[in-house]
C-alpha cells in the first residue's frame, strides 16, 4: 500500500491517481523539471583536415645536380675558349676532368687487352686453353695506377716549375689543376673518341689510329703545362720563360722514362702469366 502525497489518503500501489482527491500521482523514477537540469549541448567544433606538406627535395641531390651542371657549364667554356681561365669556378673541376680522362682511358686500355685476350683464346682454343678472370682484373688496376701517375707527374712538376721558379705564388694547387685543365680541355673530347675507338681495335684494323689519339692526348697534355708554368702578369721569374720550359720538359720526360720502363716490366711480367695459361 501507498498513500497520497497531497491527502495521505491509502490507495491501491497500482493507482496512477488519488481515488479520493484526484490527485495525479507521480510516477516512479520520474524527477521533477526543476530538479532535473538539462545540459545544452554543445554544437561539436569542426576538425581541421590534416594537411599534407609537399615533400622538399633531397638536399644531397639538388647540390649534386647543381654542381654538375656547373662542372658541364665550365667544360663547355674550356672546350669554347680554353685560354679565358674561370677564377670563380669550382675549386675541384680540375681534378674531376683529369680523373674522368683517367677511367675513359683505363676502360679504353681494359677493353683492348681484352679483345686481344678474346682473339688469342680463339686462336688457340683448339688446345683446350682457358684464360683466367683474374688477369683482366690486374690489367684494369694497372690502368688505373699508372694513369694516376702520369696525371701526378704532369700535374706535380708544372706546379712546382709555376709555383717556385716563375714565382706564380698567388696560384694555389687546386686554382692551377683548373687552369691546367681548362687549357687541356680537349684531351676529355679525344679521351671519350679513344674509349669508342677501344671496341673496333683489333690485330690487324683501328691500331694506328688508336696510337694517334693516346698520342694527341699526352701532346696536349705536355703543351698545357708549358703554357700553365709561364709567368703571369707582372711576375719575374728565377729563370728565363725558355730555360723553365725546357726544365719542365726534361724533368717530365726523365719520370715518364722511369714509369713507363716499370709499367713494361710489369705488363711483360703479367703477359708471360698469361701465356702460361695456354
């Protein structure tokens, strides 16, 4: 049993209103709208759609290609106009040019001493001979050793005639490596012919012209350091520009001599190995 809130008359637990008063009862749970405060919601904020940054280009690359594009932009310069001399370019396009010409000129040599390989196992391959991988790759560090020499011998000797005897001392190395090489910028164009020229060159066909061009290159070479150890403006010398020159000369050849005699002793050591083998 309940009982009415408003005349405390006893009425039924299932009765949704007082029998004796009339009053309607409340229902169970139910609170009254003072006590129960609504919340207003709050209009839900709009998110920002994330944005997406454009990916910035690789630092390492963007150098790269630029510097690239200058070392191409000074060769061509160089090959155009080989005495007006760049002083604002990169301090190391020299040695780049010289050791581009020194692979162009090791695959050249690799290739020829391959294909002259390639001709002598077919000429005696009816004994059964086999060559090795192994001596092509010897020949290939020789190449490459014996150019680095060369080039040091050349670029080593004029530097010290230029730098001591005519007393170009405002010259730095590296500003001489690119001075030398914008005179000798040709030597690249003939070194790229000869690398093309290694694959036609067999026993008997492309011989002769292949000796012209290693020969052209080291002509151009030699000239360009007798231009580069010439005083400059201004600039007197210990030694008459002649008597430099011919110093210069001598003491080159006199390397070269001693280098080549070694390098032949070498290639004949490695070619009687080779033979060997058949």
């Amino acid at each position: 049993m309940k009982y009415c809130p408003n005349c405390g008359a006893e009425i039924a637990p299932d009765d949704k209103f007082c029998t004796k008063c009339g009053f309607v009862l409340p229902v169970e749970g139910q609170t009254s709208g003072a006590a129960k405060q609504v919340r207003p919601v709050q209009p839900s904020q709009p998110q920002a759609a994330p944005t997406s940054t454009p990916a910035q280009p690789n630092q390492t690359v963007t150098a790269v290609q630029g510097y690239a594009t200058n070392y191409f932009q000074w060769l061509w310069d160089a090959l155009k106009k080989p005495f007006n001399n760049d002083e604002s370019a990169g301090q190391y396009f020299g040695l780049i040019n010289f050791a581009i010409i020194i692979l162009l000129n090791a695959f050249s040599f690799n290739t020829v001493i391959q294909r002259v390989e390639q001709m002598g196992s077919s000429m005696l391959g009816a004994f059964g001979a086999s060559t090795q991988s192994g001596a092509k790759s010897s020949f290939w560090m020789q190449f490459i050793f014996v150019g680095l020499v060369i080039y040091a011998i050349f670029v080593g000797v004029s530097y010290c005639f230029s730098h001591y005897a005519t007393h170009n001392l405002d010259q730095t190395f590296l500003a001489y490596t690119n001075r030398l090489a914008h005179y000798t910028s040709s030597i690249l164009v003939l070194a790229v012919v000869q690398f093309l020229d290694s694959f036609a060159v067999n026993s008997t066909n492309g011989v002769g012209f292949y000796t012209i061009l290693v020969v052209l290159q080291l002509f151009i070479l030699l000239s360009g350091c007798l231009l580069s150890v010439a005083p400059q403006q201004g600039v007197t010398g210990s030694f008459d520009s002649a008597y430099t020159a011919i110093l210069t000369t001598v003491v080159i050849n006199v390397l070269l001599f001693i280098v080549a005699d070694i390098a032949a002793q070498s290639a004949l050591s490695s070619l009687m190995s080779l033979l060997k083998q058949f």
